[in-house]
C-alpha cells in the first residue's frame, strides 16, 4: 500500500466501527481463501503459532457451558466447542465473516447459533455466560477496549473465565515484515496512535489499536476481572508458516502474540 494512504492517527469511534466492519465485508472471502486451511472448520486456533485449546484447556471444562466467542470470524473455534459439549454463541460485526460461518456450518454439520452485533454494546442480558473468548478478535479492532472488558464482565457469571489473545504489543515496536526489516525497532513501545489505513480522501479503511501489556492489564483487573495468567506462545518446531508478519524467524526470537486469562470473581 501507498505511503501516504497508511498513517497513525486519532480516529473516532464511528469512524473505527465503519472502517473495520467494511474492511471485513469485503476482505472475507480472501481473509478465508488465505487463512481458512490453517484455522480448520472445526478447530479453535489461538494464534498463528498454531496453539490449540484441544492442547492448552485455557477455557478450562467447556462441557455444558455458555460460551461467548467475540470476533468470530467464520466461527471455527465456536464450532469446536460445540463438539466439546459447549453451548457456544458466535458473535461478529461483519455480516462477511458470519457469511462464511453459516457456510461453514452447513457443509460441516456444526451449527452454532450466529450473531452481527458490537463488542461495545453485547446484546445479551447480564451473566447470560459461563466463558467468553476471542482469538485476535474485536478487541484490538475498537476505539474503546476497556469498554470491551467491561461487557464481557457484565454478560459473564461470577466465577466466569474470559480468554483473549491479541498481537503482543512489543511486536507494535516493529515493522510488519516477516523477514529480516522486521527486526528493526522503529516505533516507540508507548505510542498509542492507531494504525490507520485509508483511501485517497483520508477516510479510514482499516483501523488496529495498540495497548501495552500494563495498558491490558489495567483494562482486565479495571473491568473487576481477576487476573489470572499471560500466555506467550512460542515458535514451534517445524513450523515454517507465514501469516502476515507471523514467521519462524521473527517468532524463534521474541513473541508474537499475547492470551490473557481472567475470571470474573465469584459471590
């Protein structure tokens, strides 16, 4: 993309939520055609190291649990954890993406109840879930991440657990290259400017948020979570994938993704 059509900038909370859910709309089908064999129809991926939840358990028992996915996507994740015996809702801001998960469950056979809605504004009633989740979704998609945290914590049960994974805010530090450009620092770690891209009228198109690791847990334990854990995948063996800027030799030398894990704190 052009210089001058990518940029950090302060941009408003509409402008964020039409950049982002066109961005989906209409990279859907390529997003699918690209990273559609590596998430699975019927797997729940956290990250593009490959960490599974078949393998981890960060959710701990999900069998006859109410289970929230944020961000689905195509609901692949949403779609294994019905096969764990969970009552999973997938829910999305893009009717692209949730296009794709209603043709995923179809041709699976794995229906999960879908939903279009905002992560800011959960269209659930209060403790309407025993977990909720996301894999790289909403939350670094919003202008307002805390506001998230607290809609989880509403719509969650006490004693609920709420896992999300994020790129890890050191990799804001660096360029989006695989190779060896993107071992270069060149941002400041406590810039909290929005990356922006936009059309050739300065209109935001795509919008991703950055937050440091204390900024995440502030926003967690700020929600009235309890903090539990921060997983930091790493590379593994034999992976030679690339996704984005995802690859074996930035991943075999510092992390590329953060899971934090929380609980809403029983009665």
């Amino acid at each position: 993309m052009d210089d001058d059509r990518v940029t950090r900038r302060r941009v408003g909370a509409a402008e964020v939520r039409r950049a982002n859910r066109g961005w989906w709309d209409t990279d859907a089908d390529d997003y699918q055609a690209e990273h559609g064999a590596f998430l699975g129809d019927v797997d729940f991926v956290w990250c593009p190291e490959g960490l599974r939840e078949a393998d981890v358990r960060l959710l701990g028992d999900v069998a006859g649990r109410r289970v929230l996915e944020l961000g689905c996507g195509a609901a692949a994740a949403a779609r294994w954890l019905a096969t764990q015996g969970a009552r999973p809702v997938a829910l999305d801001l893009s009717a692209g993406m949730l296009r794709h998960a209603a043709l995923a469950g179809a041709t699976t056979g794995v229906r999960v109840p879908l939903v279009q809605a905002d992560a800011l504004a959960l269209p659930f009633v209060d403790a309407a879930f025993d977990i909720a989740c996301t894999a790289f979704g909403a939350i670094p998609f919003v202008d307002d991440s805390a506001a998230v945290m607290r809609e989880v914590y509403r719509v969650l049960r006490p004693g609920g657990r709420w896992v999300f994974s994020v790129t890890h805010p050191m990799r804001w530090i660096f360029l989006d290259d695989p190779g060896e450009g993107g071992l270069l620092a060149v941002h400041s770690y406590f810039d909290r400017s929005p990356y922006v891209e936009q059309d050739e009228h300065g209109v935001a198109t795509y919008v991703e948020q950055h937050r440091t690791l204390g900024d995440r847990i502030r926003e967690i334990v700020g929600a009235g979570f309890r903090f539990l854990d921060l997983v930091e995948p790493e590379w593994p063996e034999g992976h030679e994938g690339i996704w984005g800027q995802w690859s074996p030799l930035r991943g075999r030398l510092f992390p590329g993704t953060a899971i934090f894990v929380a609980e809403k704190p029983g009665r």
